[in-house]
C-alpha cells in the first residue's frame, strides 16, 4: 500500500513538473549560450570592428 502511494506521488509529482523537466536543459542551454557571448563580447565585437 505504502509503495503504491509512493509511486503515486512521483508520478503526480513528474507530472506536475515535466514542463520544468523538458524546459530545463533548453534553458540550461540558452543561459549557457548568453554567458558565452557575454564573456567573448569584446572578442566578437573587436572581430565585427575588423571586418566591418
């Protein structure tokens, strides 16, 4: 009984949070991206001045 409650709430709780689950490493990913470009920004922006 007890395991069939326990399984019921990590379900229920999945469920509740599989937005969060599939948008996570999505926005895992972004937040990466955008440090990224912060910390190369002088380095991109000085290539752009190069070439422009």
């Amino acid at each position: 009984m007890l395991m069939a409650v326990a399984v019921g709430e990590a379900v229920y709780w999945a469920h509740r949070f599989r937005r969060a689950l599939i948008l996570s490493p999505l926005a895992t990913m972004g937040l990466g991206a955008v440090i990224m470009l912060v910390r190369n920004w002088p380095h991109l922006f000085a290539m752009a001045a190069h070439h422009a």
